[in-house]
C-alpha cells in the first residue's frame, strides 16, 4: 500500500517523505510543482494543488492507505474529511499503529517549536523574501487563501 503525503516539499514533508523512503515504504508525494520536487528515487510525485480551483481526480488516492496533509487547515473536501485539532497524546494513539516511533517524535518536536516561537530563518532568505521568522500559527493565518 502507498502513503499520501500532502505538502512533500516543505519543511516538515520533505523530511517526513525522506524518512519514509528510506524505510522501504511506498510514498507518493503531492506537490503543486512536481517537476521541481527533488525528492528521493523511488518516490511516486504527483502534481496537485489542494488549495487550487482545479478538482483533483480519484486516481491520486489509488491505493493509498494512509496519508498526511500538511497544512491544509479545511481538510480535504474529496475525501468528505475535516482537520482537527489534537493533543500529542492524542496524536500518538491515533498514529502509534502505522507511524513508526521516531516519525512520530520528529513530527512532533517540529510542530513543537513553531507553535510558539519563529522557525529560524537564514540570513539568505530574509534577504530573499523580506520576511522575518513567524510561528507556524502565523504562517498558516498568512497562508490561509491558499489552501481554502
């Protein structure tokens, strides 16, 4: 069977897709820009865009057993599936079965530290973008429009 991970290229599914990978499970990967994704041989990428206009057809669910969305605030309106806010515990009770411990540590950890303080940004990318760092629960409020 396949895992479906949603946001493949950011920060937390570009790493989750890599760990995944190289534990021998079949992953196919959704990204909006497919032919950039640069993720790990063997990974199935699809091109998708959740938060797009476009209907997104049956077929990137095919044998699919399980899946992560990230972040995708409304759930996925496909699969009549709404996203919800859960304890850690919560999460590992919910998860244990089918993600494997350390996976489920790192997901974790990394939410963690974004929840209430900026990840950190490089020099490089400020300069790039003009942005400072934000906490994830700003960065998802200034993304908002694109993923409903």
């Amino acid at each position: 069977m396949t895992i479906l991970v949603t946001g493949a290229t950011g920060a937390v599914g570009r790493r989750l897709v890599g760990v995944l990978a190289a534990g021998g499970e079949r992953v196919r990967a959704v990204s909006r820009k497919p032919e950039s994704a640069g993720l790990p041989a063997g990974v199935e990428v699809a091109g998708a865009d959740l938060g797009g206009g476009a209907a997104i057809g049956a077929e990137l669910f095919d044998g699919v057993d399980r899946m992560f969305v990230f972040p995708f605030e409304q759930g996925v309106p496909e699969l009549d599936a709404e996203v919800v806010e859960i304890s850690p515990e919560e999460f590992r009770q919910d998860v244990g079965q089918f993600v494997p411990p350390e996976i489920i540590a790192m997901l974790l950890d990394y939410w963690s530290d974004t929840v209430a303080a900026p990840d950190p940004v490089r020099s490089g990318v400020r300069d790039l973008t003009g942005h400072s760092g934000r906490t994830l629960v700003q960065w998802a409020r200034d993304h908002r429009s694109d993923f409903t």
